[in-house]
C-alpha cells in the first residue's frame, strides 16, 4: 500500500502501464492490449447509457440539457446546446484510502 500523503505528480499512460504490468507479472504489450479493451468498452457502455461499476468507483453518462449562457468577452447570451458527458463517482473503498 503506497504512503498516504505521497508527493503529488502525474502518472502518464504508459507509467500507468509499466506499474500494472509490474505488479501483474505481464507484459507491457498484453497490458497495453487490456487497457485498451477496457477503455474502448467503457466508452461503448457509457454511450449507450450504461453506468460501469469498478471496485473504486462508477463510470456514469451525464446528459447535459441545452441552455442559455452568456460570452464572456462580449457578455451577449447565447444558447448551449445539449451534450453529453461522463462523471466517475468515487466508491467507498477509494474514499476509504484516500482517508
């Protein structure tokens, strides 16, 4: 289990990948090859309205409505289109080890 108050830097991809690979005893090629099934599976399930649960948390779809914003630099209102968007919501377990 890592420190609780490590020093903070950004972890890239493919330090992700090398951590991962480490601690599972595979190759970076077949880790590479996971993250990206995962990835693209959890793209594909989030579009379809599907919320993906993790043992750290849950990948959800926001749908955002259209509404009326204001431009910053002119302060004229315009209107925002309706998009859509994801929200990860943290799971207990991961609060618990922030904590």
């Amino acid at each position: 289990m890592p420190a609780k108050n490590p020093t903070r830097s950004k972890t890239s991809q493919s330090d992700l990948y090398s951590l991962i690979a480490k601690a599972s005893g595979q190759s970076e090629a077949v880790v590479s090859k996971v993250m990206g099934a995962f990835q693209s599976t959890v793209l594909d399930q989030t579009f379809m309205g599907n919320d993906v649960a993790l043992g750290i948390g849950t990948f959800k779809r926001a749908d955002k409505p259209a509404r009326n914003g204001r431009n910053p630099s002119t302060g004229e209102q315009i209107k925002i289109a309706a998009s859509k968007g994801v929200k990860f919501q943290v799971g207990a377990k991961f609060k618990q080890h922030l904590n």
